[in-house]
C-alpha cells in the first residue's frame, strides 16, 4: 500500500520534508556537535546555553506557529540541543560501566590465577 504525503494549507514542500525527517535531522546534528564536545571544540556550558535558548524559541515561538517549517525547524532545533546535552552524561556513563567491568574481570582472572596456584 503506498502512502501519500498530504501537506497542510499554505505548507511548502520544503515544510513537509523537513517534517518527514526532522527526527533523522536532529540525531545527525546532534551526533556532530556531541563528537564536537567530546572532542573538546565545543564547551559543555555553551552547547547548555544553545539547548536552553532553543527550548525558550520553540515553547515561545515554534510549537504554535501557522507554518510547519518554522515549527518543524524550532523542534529540530531544540531536540538536538537536548540531545548534545546529554552527550557527556552518556559518556561519563559509559566509561564509569567500562571501568566496573574491568575491575571484575581482573578479580576474575586473578581468582582463577589464585585457584591454579593450590
């Protein structure tokens, strides 16, 4: 069954596309600008700020706006701003659960060499 696209009144094509793939758009942008932060180029402060403002613009501006691209574009927006936030507590995170399970597999193996020993 093939689906078809149906715009709203006064929606640009534009408008509609963006709205198809504003998730896809903003796990693209989020995923540039979170390698940015680990990578230092970016400070974690400052991408906080930018993810505050978009969420100000989309609340204030965006989520009841006529046009469907200046909606979809706030979402976008604030969506990945959120999302980079999240990138160093994801991070930290991680390595904290990488250290753990190094830990316990080097009381592993040492309890193996320990039993050898007997």
């Amino acid at each position: 069954m093939r689906r078809e696209a149906v715009l709203e009144h006064r929606a640009s094509a534009f408008g509609g596309k963006l709205e198809r793939g504003r998730l896809k758009l903003a796990l693209g942008i989020a995923a540039i600008e979170g390698v940015l932060v680990l990578a230092g180029a970016l400070a974690w402060w400052a991408v906080v700020l930018l993810a505050l403002a978009a969420v100000v613009v989309y609340r204030s501006v965006g989520r009841d706006h006529p046009r469907a691209d200046v909606r979809s574009a706030t979402w976008v927006a604030a969506v990945s701003q959120l999302l980079v936030v999240l990138v160093p507590v994801v991070a930290a995170v991680t390595i904290a659960l990488a250290a753990v399970v190094v830990v316990v597999l080097a009381i592993g193996v040492l309890l193996v060499l320990l039993a050898e020993r007997r």
